[in-house]
C-alpha cells in the first residue's frame, strides 16, 4: 500500500499536494497519515507549496512502530 522510495520531477506547475495526489489514492492517503515523507529540491514544503516544472520531487516511506 505504501509506495516504495520514488524520485520524479514536475512537469507542469501545480501544488504539492495535487503532485502527490497524481501519484494515486494510495500514495495521497499516505501521505496525508504521515506515513511517507515527501522532499522537493532536497526540503520539506508545505502541501500548498507550488512546484515549478524540473522541480526533483522525493517520496520516501517511512519507519513507523508501535
């Protein structure tokens, strides 16, 4: 259910969270229960961020126990 360690680049201008959202429902709901880290450039953006095309974006999951 969690995506695996992704790199992809922006192709057109949008928002963080509508890139993450392009990736699938799975990946969003991840992403949205904090289960996954999302980098751009290398720093963490807030979902309302705007992307500009060649943008490196990196999802990432991560560790969690209980």
């Amino acid at each position: 259910m969690y995506p695996n360690y992704t790199v992809r680049y922006v192709e057109a201008p949008t928002t963080l969270k509508e890139f993450i959202k392009g990736l699938g429902r799975d990946c969003l709901y991840a992403y949205d229960m904090r289960a996954i880290g999302v980098l751009v450039n290398n720093r963490r953006l807030w979902p309302s961020a705007r992307l500009k095309p060649g943008d490196k974006v990196i999802v990432f999951p991560i560790i969690l126990g209980g």
